[in-house]
C-alpha cells in the first residue's frame, strides 16, 4: 500500500511538472518576462492545495478555492489567466465593489502591462477589448443573460466567491456558473463551506473536472 501511494505521489508530481513545461514553452513567446517569473514563484510554492491548484488551472478545469487570506488564491488566479492569454482566450477578474475591481485592474497593470489589461464598471470602461479585463459581478452576469455561451470570456476569476449566498446580489454569481458552461470558472473566498455540491453541479453541468 505504501509504496502505491508513493507511485502516486511520484506520478502526480511528473504530470504537474509536464502540464507547467507545456505551459512555459506556450507563455515565453508571449511574454518571456511573465513566463520566468511565474516559474520563479512556483519553484518556491510548497506542495500543497497551491501547486495542485496550479496544475488544474493550467490545465483548464474549473476551481473553487476555499483558504485563508494570504495562503496563495491570488497565485492560483494568476495562472489561470496567464494559461488564457498564452492560449488566446480572454480572462475577466470580478469583484463585488468598484475599490475591488480598480485595485485588481491596477495590479493586473503591474503584472501584465497596461495594454492587456482592461476594466469596466457601472460607470467607467477602460480599454475593454482587452485580453484581461476586471470587472464588477454585475457586469459580467448582465454580459452572460446577454450572450450566452456566445460571451467572449475564456476564463472567469470570480472573487470574493462567497457573495453567491448573499439574498441580494447573489444572483450576479450564479447566473455567470449557469449560462457560461463552455468558461473555465476559478472561484476565490476565504469563507465559503462545503462546496461538494456545488462542484459536483458544476461537474455535471459542463464536463469539466472540478
């Protein structure tokens, strides 16, 4: 038994491996600087919830990451919208709050230069064909009754996940997991619970490995 699981553990550390070299030699030509220093930062990420979630998020399925502040969600986001614009697809970042959405616009700036990233919000839009875009819930739910399917988004971040129960407002999280079925859906708190359901719909819903 011990030394099946030891065969497991060796398989799974060869096909994070394998799926991030894949993803380097797709990024550097898009963005050398990017690339080495996203592969900087893995190489010291302990193992853990981070780089598994790192491998799923370059490999495409959906996430719901449920941590403590400070333990990594934000590298997780990272790479998956690193992963969309390696691949051509665009990423949005939501958030509840305008403050939210422009502090995220701005590091985004920092991360990827200011002609990939765009922003709109009730009442500002800012280079919206970007590859990356940060926005309000709001936005992206009105964009996903709109289209559909047809929503020109590859990757949807949603922050602040938890903001899903919420009487009000919640339905600008909800609506974007049942229209958009064909987008890869990161899902970000520091507070949700069991999530076994909601993965297992998720599951369901789009054939894609939550």
């Amino acid at each position: 038994l011990k030394r099946h699981r030891s065969e497991d553990r060796v398989r799974q550390a060869r096909r994070h491996d394998d799926a991030l070299s894949r993803f380097y030699a797709v990024l550097l030509p898009v963005d050398r600087e990017i690339a080495l220093a996203l592969k900087h930062v893995n190489e010291r990420v302990a193992v853990g919830f981070v780089r598994a979630d790192l491998l799923a998020a370059v490999e495409g399925e959906h996430l719901i990451v449920s941590t403590p502040t400070g333990s990594g969600k934000s590298m997780v986001a990272l790479a998956a919208i690193f992963t969309a614009l390696a691949e051509g697809r665009t990423a949005y970042y939501t958030a509840p709050l305008k403050a939210l959405v422009s502090e995220k616009f701005f590091e985004l700036i920092a991360t990827f230069g200011a002609h990939n990233v765009g922003m709109i919000t009730g009442d500002t839009s800012i280079n919206a064909s970007a590859p990356i875009v940060c926005a309000t819930a709001e936005i992206v739910a009105n964009m996903a009754l709109r289209q559909g399917e047809d929503a020109d988004i590859g990757v949807l971040v949603a922050d602040e996940f938890h903001f899903y129960g919420d009487p009000q407002r919640g339905w600008a999280w909800q609506v974007p997991l049942l229209e958009l079925t064909s987008t890869q859906h990161v899902l970000l708190s520091a507070t949700l619970g069991d999530t076994a359901f909601l993965a297992e719909d998720m599951k369901r819903r789009t054939g894609c490995s939550v």
